[in-house]
C-alpha cells in the first residue's frame, strides 16, 4: 500500500507499506499448520510492514520458523536478529537506502 503508514514491526512513518502473511502462505497445506490454525486465521493473520523489515525477516528466518515459532508481531519483534535490526533502522528516514544480506546462519 502507497501513502503514509506505520510499519508494524519498526514503527517508522513510511511511504509504503506491504502485507506480510504471518503464517506463510506456503506452509498453509502442511498437516501441522492445518492442525495447529484455523483456515481463516491462517489467510487472514498479517502485518503491514516496510520493505527493508519484510526483506530482513526473509533473510532471517525460513518460512518453517515463521510458521512454527514467529507467527505473531510480538514473536518477531523478540527474535533476536530482527530485534537488533529494529533497533538500528527505528531511527532511520522513511527514505534511506537499506541493503539486507542473508544471513549465513539460516537453515531450511
């Protein structure tokens, strides 16, 4: 979305925002992800976030992680990765250039 918004994770007044599925929407077939979520909750549970923010959770995180342990804002907020990124870019213009590296770390 294009305007003015809030990132949900950071804070940060931003020019656009996107919508980053919670529970990715690549884990919603697997048994245990039908097991544990209601089938709305799993399409319906989202965050608006920025773009830097949604491509350091991606770099971080596989989407087996996101689906079992960081399913929540406040689960993402206090993983410990994300969390020192949120420190260092909450104070960042809505226009600084950001560049994400993955992290080596990883696994699948």
């Amino acid at each position: 979305m294009v305007g003015e918004f809030h990132c949900e994770l950071c804070g940060r007044l931003v020019h656009e925002v996107t919508k980053h599925h919670l529970i990715p929407q690549t884990r919603h077939s697997n048994k245990k992800n039908k097991k544990d979520f209601d089938r709305t909750e799993v399409k319906t549970r989202v965050a608006w976030i920025c773009k830097p923010c949604h491509k350091q959770i991606h770099a971080i995180l596989t989407e087996k992680q996101m689906e079992r342990d960081y399913n929540t804002l406040e689960s993402l907020k206090n993983q410990e990765e994300i969390a020192k990124f949120i420190d260092w870019i909450k104070d960042k213009p809505a226009d600084a250039h950001v560049v994400v590296r993955r992290v080596n770390s990883k696994k699948k």
